[in-house]
C-alpha cells in the first residue's frame, strides 16, 4: 500500500483510488512520486511514497504554466474559431502555444486574449483527462481538420489516447495538468513570433503566443520587474543606441556583423587582452586563412558530417575551396609540418579565428547568433602523462579571464563517453577523470550529463550568471579522438617511435560576437573604464573654455586614457552631460572658467553624482587605478 504525504504534513495509505478521491481538493495541484510529476486523477501506486504538491510548491509550476498554456488555447478558439492547435508546453520562465490562424493577429489582439483568459479562470472549470480509442481520437481529429494534432497522434503508442477536456475545449495531451482552470490566478502573455511547426523551415510557418504564469502576484510582478530590465538591456537594442555596432540585412546581409568604431574600440581591447594573457600562459599564437582545400575538409570528415552548416564551394583554378566554418584543422596542419618530438609538447596554438557557418533566418539573434563570428579558439596538443596538469591550467586559465570580465559565479557541466563513440575506452576514462579533477580541484559546482559527451571525446563546459543571474554558457573544453586518427597526427616518443598525441580544443569565450553581445547586456551598456570605448569626455561651459577643454582631453590622451573633447557641438552644458551620461561614458570633466584658471576639473560620473573640482592628476590616478584593477566601479 502506497504511503501518501499530504499538504498539512498529514501522512495516508491509500490503494485502488485515486489522488483526487483521496484528498480535499483545495490547491492540490499535481503529485511527485519517484521525481516524476503525476496528475492527481492518477490511481495511487500500489506501494511506494508520493507527495501530494500545491500551486505553492516549485515542483508544480511546469503544472501550472502547462494548464495556462491550455487556458490560452481555450481563449483563442473562442475568440477565433477555425483556429488550428499545435503545441502548448511548459517553458524555463512559462508556456507557449503554437497556433495557426485563418488571418494573421498582432500584439494588440494580446490583450483581449488575456481578457478571455480570465473569464475561463473565473469560471473555474474542470479539466477532465479523457482516454479516448485511438480510431476514434483520429475520427475526431480529423472532423476538426487538426492536422498538427493528428501528426502528433500518429507518433503517440497505445490504442487508448490521453486528452484533456476543460467546458467545450478538448485537447490531445498527456498532461499532467490542474484540476481546475481556477487554480491558475496569476499570469501574463507576454509576446508573439513566427515559429515553424516541429522547427523545421520546410514546415508551415505557424503564430506563438507566450505568456507566463506564476502561483502568487508577488512572484509574477517580479518576473515583469525582471523581463523589463532585460528588455532595457538587450543587446540589439542598446548596440545601434551607443553606436557600438549594425546587422544590415537588406545591405550587408543577414548575421553579419559591422563593427562600428567605439564597438571595435571594446573588440580590440578585449583582443589585446586575450591575445597578452595567452602569450602568458604560454600558448603560441598562429593566424589561418578563410578558405580551404575540399580536401582539407574532407580529411577533417566536415563534409561528410559538417556539410549542411558549411557554404558552397568556391571554384578557383578548378580547385574547390570552402569558407571555414572552424579552425581546427589548419592548426592540425601548423603542427604536420615538422616531426613533433615528445619534447616539445605540449604545444598550444591559440587564434582568434574568424569562421562562418550557415545559420537559417529563423534562428538569427543579434549578436548571440550569427552566420560570420570570431572563435577565441585554441588547441592543446599534449602527451598522455600530461592531459591532467594541462586541463587543470585550462579550467584555471578560464576562469581568470572570466572573472576578469566581472563574471563571479560559475556552474561547470561535465558530459561523459555515449554509447557510440571512437577510440579507446582508457583514453576516455582517462580525459574524464583529468576533467573532473580539474573541476572539483577548482571547487566548482558541477554536474554531470552521463552520456552526452560528443562521439569523439568528453568535454566540461562552463555556464556563467550575468548581472540579472541568467546563465550563459561561454567556456568549453572539449577533447578529440578523432582528428588526430584522421590526420594521423604523432610525436617521437623516447623510445624513438611514433606516439599519437592528444588533442585537445578550448575556447574561453566563446566567440567575440556572442561574448560582447553578452556583455552589453551584463553591464547594461554601462561598460567597467577598463573597456569602456571612451573613458572621458571633457565639455567646456562656454566657448571660451575650448582651448582649455581640448588642452585637457589632449594631456589624457597622452596619458593612454580614452578621451573626448566635445567642443563643436553647439549644445549647452546640460545638453552635452545628459547625453555623455545616455552614451554611459564613465567620467565627465566640465571646464569652467574656475577650472580654467586654477588648472583643474570639475569631476561628473555617469551615474550622476558631481564631485566637484579636482587636480587633472588626481582624476588620472582614479581612471588608471580603475583600468589595473579592472574594476567594475568607478
């Protein structure tokens, strides 16, 4: 007999019913039995514990947002009847439902949806899971011309079909969801977009609608707190707003970034930085070029396996040639050009490589996901009896430059061997245990995905919180298997003989791209005066302060300090700090003819607090002790 763990703490056995007919409905919301959620109309296993879960436990939210998802497809076949049903699941931060509908419909119409949505919470009607015969499930599909659905019948096993019933609006799915549509009081639709139907763009372009749904008002009024500020910081919003870079679609084209001056000034800064870190670290920089023999590629297997992500081939002298779409193989063929001595390794050559993939429209996103991007990328090509001293200075190596970045809190993942994979079981126990004794020795939270490690070795990824604690995966170190057999790759052991080596691939920030795009948005725009673009502006109070103001911008800029004179403007003084502030410049120096004639400044910071007039030196001090320190503050 099952024992049932009540709400109240109160404790039941129970068998041969089911979990509604056990408990006072009240909030009840779902049941966790062996980490699985079930639905309360659930019979009680046989024997076993299970928790009966209310709205208010963490546990029942995919509940309660997959039952929102519901109510939102009941509200939109009443207000638009004729529509078609795709998919409503549950999501990270709430729901979504896949619809196709007769005539398009904008963001206005989000707002008498959301109407309609709470007068079917009002009404607290009674989902009802029905099991129907499938003949008579595709019978009923197909009088309603439910073609998603029946594709999705087609795939579903057993002759006993699972739907829910909530007043006239039925649907195929297999739950588990809330008794009653009244359990669900506290939600928002929050958005619409094209989604093709299973992803795939061959597929009909169908309408999402997304909301969100939470258990209190306090919760949900958070998460809009939360949603507004990301929406304030979003990268493709804020990089045209500073100036810092443009995706010209209809021009340039698609995924393709252009870099404008003061975003080229943070990309080099962030290069000079990598590429002197490196040179510290003791790896060995080395630049490739854009294109590449078929053959190369085909030694590599990327176009046998690699091929739908690469461009078509460019002819040249009857040759065929292909953009690159990774780095790996040209620093593969730095390392063949010599025979490698056990001595010399491990070798480490480190690129910022420039390579292109073939990403389709629909997945395009500003800066996180392009067509053309930047690796900071890196190969270790090391001896056996070296993988674990080498993969500990990796993860430590990696997570310096991170927290350089003003990034403090890290999860590690750590995937290891699948069930088909290449090489030798030793060398992947032997990479997987070096991995995880970097992580534990770095005393990183981490987790394993068993069995997720690619076909050609195992690898740890590094997932970083930004400033709003959304994770982001940057660092990843992944070993290979696979390409030092297919270019048989080798090094002269001591006993004279050839030796594979490992290798092993890294990249730190991912891409350039993506990364700055990630910063934008952990900073707000507001970057730390170690990377700010400029790091001064100097206004004058009236005209007869320009020569000072520029005297003053030029002594900075011998300085090394990143300096603007803004004395061609014609706008006034409040003019020319609110828009240094709105530019997020980190210090403004106002000259006036006080300033002028004692040879000071009068310091402003972004944020908006005066500090008055200082000596030019002491300010010079501040901003340098800020970029050494690299300090986020100012």
């Amino acid at each position: 007999m099952a024992r049932v763990i009540l709400p109240s703490g109160e404790t039941r056995e129970a068998q041969g019913i089911t979990f509604l007919e056990l408990i006072h409905q009240g909030n009840a919301a779902a049941v966790l039995f062996n980490g699985k959620l079930l639905d309360l109309r659930e019979p009680v296993p046989e024997e076993g514990e299970a928790r009966v879960l209310t709205t208010a436990d963490p546990e029942a939210l995919e509940v309660l947002r997959h039952t929102a998802a519901h109510i939102l497809a009941h509200a939109v076949t009443r207000l638009f009847p004729g529509t078609k049903l795709a998919i409503g699941p549950a999501i990270a931060d709430g729901f979504y439902y896949d619809f196709l509908f007769s005539e398009p419909i904008s963001h206005e119409d989000l707002a008498r949806i959301e109407e309609e949505m709470k007068k079917i919470v009002e009404q607290n009607i009674p989902l009802e899971r029905v099991w129907i015969p499938r003949a008579e499930a595709e019978r009923l599909l197909r009088e309603r011309s439910e073609v998603y659905k029946l594709e999705l019948l087609s795939e579903i096993p057993g002759e006993e079909i699972s739907f829910y019933r909530q007043g006239e609006f039925l649907d195929l799915c297999r739950g588990p969801h809330l008794p009653s549509t009244g359990l669900v009081q506290h939600f928002k639709l929050l958005d619409l977009a094209g989604a093709y139907w299973r992803g795939d763009p061959t597929r009909d372009m169908l309408t999402r609608i997304y909301g969100t749904a939470f258990a209190t008002e306090e919760e949900l009024e958070k998460f809009l707190r939360w949603r507004e500020e990301a929406r304030r910081r979003d990268h493709r919003a804020l990089g045209p707003q500073l100036d810092l870079f443009s995706i010209q679609n209809d021009m340039v084209g698609a995924g393709l970034v252009l870099w404008h001056p003061r975003g080229a000034r943070i990309r080099r800064i962030i290069e000079d930085f990598w590429v002197a870190e490196h040179y510290k670290a003791g790896y060995q920089l080395v630049y490739t070029p854009h294109i590449g023999r078929s053959r190369l590629w085909q030694t590599s297997g990327h176009l046998d396996f690699y091929r739908e992500s690469m461009y078509a081939p460019i002819v040249i002298e009857g040759q065929e040639f292909f953009l690159k779409p990774m780095n790996c193989p040209f620093h593969i063929a730095i390392y063949k050009t010599k025979t490698r001595s056990y001595r010399e390794l491990p070798l480490r050559y480190c690129e910022l490589g420039t390579v292109y993939r073939f990403e389709r429209s629909g997945v395009l996103h500003g800066l996180l996901r392009v067509r053309g991007f930047t690796q900071d990328d890196a190969h270790i090509i090391c001896r056996p009896d070296q993988v674990e001293e080498e993969i500990r200075g990796v993860l430590r190596f990696a997570l310096y430059i991170l927290r350089s970045f003003g990034f403090a809190e890290f999860t590690a993942y750590l995937s290891t061997r699948p069930e088909k994979f290449i090489g030798d079981v030793a060398d992947w126990d032997r990479a997987t245990e070096a991995l995880r004794k970097a992580v534990e020795g770095e005393g990183l939270a981490y987790q394993v995905k068993t069995g997720e490690g690619a076909f050609y070795g195992p690898k740890i990824d590094i997932e970083v919180q930004d400033s709003l604690k959304r994770p982001w995966q940057l660092t990843t170190i992944q070993f290979d298997f696979n390409l030092p057999e297919r270019f048989d790759m080798t090094f002269v052991g001591p006993d004279g003989r050839p030796h594979r080596p490992y290798m092993i691939h890294r990249a730190l920030l991912g891409s350039l791209e993506r990364f700055f795009g990630i910063l934008v948005e952990h900073y707000g725009g507001a970057f730390p005066v170690w990377l700010a673009p400029v790091q001064v502006v100097v206004l004058p109070v009236s005209e007869a302060e320009i020569p000072y103001a520029e005297k003053v911008a030029g002594e900075l800029l011998e300085q090394g300090i990143r300096a603007e004179a803004w004395t061609k403007e014609g706008k006034t003084l409040r003019w020319l700090v609110r828009e240094a502030q709105l530019q997020k410049i980190p210090y403004i120096l106002v000259c006036g003819p006080r300033e002028a004639a004692e040879g000071k400044v009068a310091l402003r910071l972004r944020t908006g607090e005066d500090q008055g007039p200082k000596p030019l030196d002491e300010v010079v001090l501040r901003i340098r002790q800020a970029v050494c320190a690299r300090t986020t503050g100012l």
